[in-house]
C-alpha cells in the first residue's frame, strides 16, 4: 500500500503528548492522521489533517472513528477493546492488537502474564478491593511494606503507592488493585523493543531511569544506563522475551529493576512509545516515534542506534502552582549547548502534571549528567495563579 502522500489513513486513538511526537514523523511523510481524543486542548490537535473530540472508552465513539480510517493505532493502553474487537473482526488493521492490550490494560492480568510465561517478576496478589486487602493483611496473608497498584487506569505516578503501614491505607480508592513485593533495588531500567507485522524486531539501548520520590515519576531517563554489559545483555534477552510472549506490533516499552544481586524484574509494559525513549529524538539515528510508525506500517526497523550520549528530563508542574503555563528560565537552558526543549503544548499547569521534556546530548555522560542537573535545577514550570 502506498501511504505517502495518498488517500491512506491512519487513526491514532489519544491526543496527549506521544501522539502529538508521533505526528511528528507522519508529517515528514506526508500520511494522513486522525485524531480522537475527549479534551479539545489535546496537544495533539493542530499535528493532525484531522481532529475528533470523544470519549476514548465509549464503544460508539471508538467504532465511529476506527471506520474512518485504513489502520489505527494508540498513544494511550484505555481506550474500548470491545469497539476494536468489533473494529478488527470488519478488518480494520489494529496496533498493538486488542488481545494484546487485554493483557496489559489490567495490571493484574499482565503480572499473572509474566507468572504464566516465566518471565522473572516481584511477587504479586490481586484484590478485587481496598477491602479485600484489608482482610488479607488481617489474616496475616499479606504483610507490610508493599507497593499498591490499582488494577486499572494508572498513569504518570497516579494508582501507585508504597503501603508501609495501615495508615497508608487511608483514603486508597474503592478499586480493584494489587500488592507486590517490594524490590530492593540498585536500578530502574528501561528497554524499548520495536517489532514490525512482518516480524522485525530490534531493541533500543538498555536506559536508566531516576524517578522523584514523591510524585513516583521519572525525572532523569539516562541512556545508555551506566550498568554492567552482562546486566545490560540480560536485561535486552528479557525485554525481548516479553515481546515475544506478548506478541504485539509496534513498540513496547519494558520497564525493569536490577536487583542488589544484578537479577533483572519485569516491572510493567506498555505498548506504545514511552517516556523512557524521548531521548531517542535527539540522540538516536531512529527516534522510537519513527520506529513505531514503520513497525506499523510493515516498514524496514530503522536503526536503534544512538548517535551520542542522552538524557532526558521531565519537565513537571511545580508544586503550588495551578494555571496558565509559565516556562520560567527556559531561554536560559536553551542558551546551553546541546539543549533540547520540547513543549508538550498544555495550557495549565498543576502540580506533577507532565507538561514537556529536555534532551541533552553530548559525547561524554558524565559532563550530561551535569548539564541535566543544571537544566532540573534552573526551568520552572509555574503560573501566575
């Protein structure tokens, strides 16, 4: 099939920031997009030849817009599986596919996922309740510490909770959830894997993420992750054996911990461009968004090679602020050599809120590590109100 410059048309369900990247490539190509998303402030709604606002869980909504275009794919795992069911069975190609995203939609479905397919995990129990927990932990099948999770729905941070004591139990919402293990850990590590419909497959550089001890967001994404080679080549073997069981098409990301032991635990997926890979923008020879656009289209793999060193920073609303966006000193890290902004294009702010990222690139990690502190400590994402 010819898609570019042609009649083709691709359908991106989620308007956030990752479609709005991905539009990106789909403009360098000249392929139609469309674009459905509930908020008429999406990020994503100018890159597009066209714009929908709706509901991405309601099943008409879905349907409705998946008829309108040749293939469609995702920027967000909620979205109605039973539309893209329906949508798939009419012949409409999806990416990732809904059985694919059935497994990982829920969290506790993807952790029995691993179990199920060997896949070295943190213990687990599912709970149909914050109740049921409860009573778990009342007879003394469950004890603290633990990491919470709701089941479904989490992002950025948000359904996600180290549970210490029963104190943290106060105010956890009425949801279907699960408990793991805590892991002690040296590292959060991140492999992106990229697979064509074909079968190609390619993996990006082993990452390393620091997250923000109070927000549970990654703060720092550092590639490559300044871990050993043989912990490097373990944690890619695993990631691609993930991606074989799930079977999916385009990319996924493969969230790790190395443990103090250098074990490598699959933490959770996620079937689409991710965080852990706005780096490759700058610093790869193919950016994780062009990737996913030739993994769906049944393009050759660019290469996932990187160009330089990189690291990335979140750029997150500042606490006590809610508002109209304030960039404050951004023209001051853009005065830095090899400084990258990247403005996501939301108008408020509030406090944790991803509004926008900063690559940094340069020859030597260690003097990148540096200009990311500086670059952290210098921009503000504030508001007048």
């Amino acid at each position: 099939m010819n898609y570019f410059s042609s009649d083709f048309k691709l359908g991106i369900l989620g308007g956030g920031q990752l479609g709005k990247m991905l539009l990106t490539e789909t403009r360098k190509f000249d392929i139609q997009t469309l674009v459905l998303d509930p908020s008429e402030e999406a990020p994503s709604r100018f890159g597009c030849n066209a714009f929908y606002r709706g509901t991405l869980l309601d099943y008409d909504t879905v349907y409705q817009f998946g008829k309108m275009v040749n293939l469609l794919t995702i920027e967000i795992e909620n979205v109605n599986l039973d539309a893209l069911d329906a949508l798939e069975k009419e012949g409409v190609p999806i990416f990732p596919s809904p059985k694919t995203l059935r497994l990982i939609q829920n969290k506790g479905r993807q952790k029995d996922f691993y179990v199920e397919n060997e896949i070295p995990t943190s213990p687990h129990q599912r709970f149909v309740d914050i109740n049921d927990l409860k009573k778990s932990i009342a007879k003394g099948e469950l004890e603290f510490p633990f990491v919470w999770k709701c089941a479904q729905f989490g992002y950025d941070g948000n359904g996600v909770k180290i549970v210490r004591s029963a104190i943290d139990l106060v105010d956890l919402p009425e949801v279907e959830c699960i408990a793991e293990h805590m892991v002690p850990f040296k590292n959060e590590l991140a492999v992106i894997v990229a697979r064509s419909v074909s079968g190609e497959v390619k993996t990006y550089p082993v990452v390393e993420m620091e997250f923000h001890p109070e927000a549970n967001q990654v703060e720092y994404v550092i590639c490559p992750a300044r871990i050993d080679s043989t912990v490097a080549q373990k944690a890619t073997e695993i990631a691609l054996k993930v991606s074989e069981a799930f079977n999916h098409i385009g990319l996924l990301a493969v969230e790790m911990f190395q443990t103090e032991d250098d074990e490598i635990l699959v933490n959770e997926v996620a079937p689409r461009p991710h965080n852990s890979g706005h780096y490759s923008i700058e610093a790869s020879y193919t950016s994780q968004f062009e990737n996913h656009l030739r993994a769906i289209l049944n393009l050759p793999l660019g290469t996932t090679d990187s160009k330089v060193a990189g690291i990335m920073v979140n750029l997150v609303g500042e606490e006590g602020f809610s508002g109209p966006v304030i960039y404050e000193n951004i023209e001051k890290i853009m005065a830095i050599e090899g400084v990258t902004p990247h403005i996501y294009g939301k108008r408020e702010t509030r406090p944790f809120r991803k509004m926008g990222h900063v690559t940094i690139v340069n020859e030597n990690m260690t003097e990148a590590r540096k200009v990311a502190e500086k670059v952290k400590n210098s921009i503000r994402v504030i508001s007048n109100k």
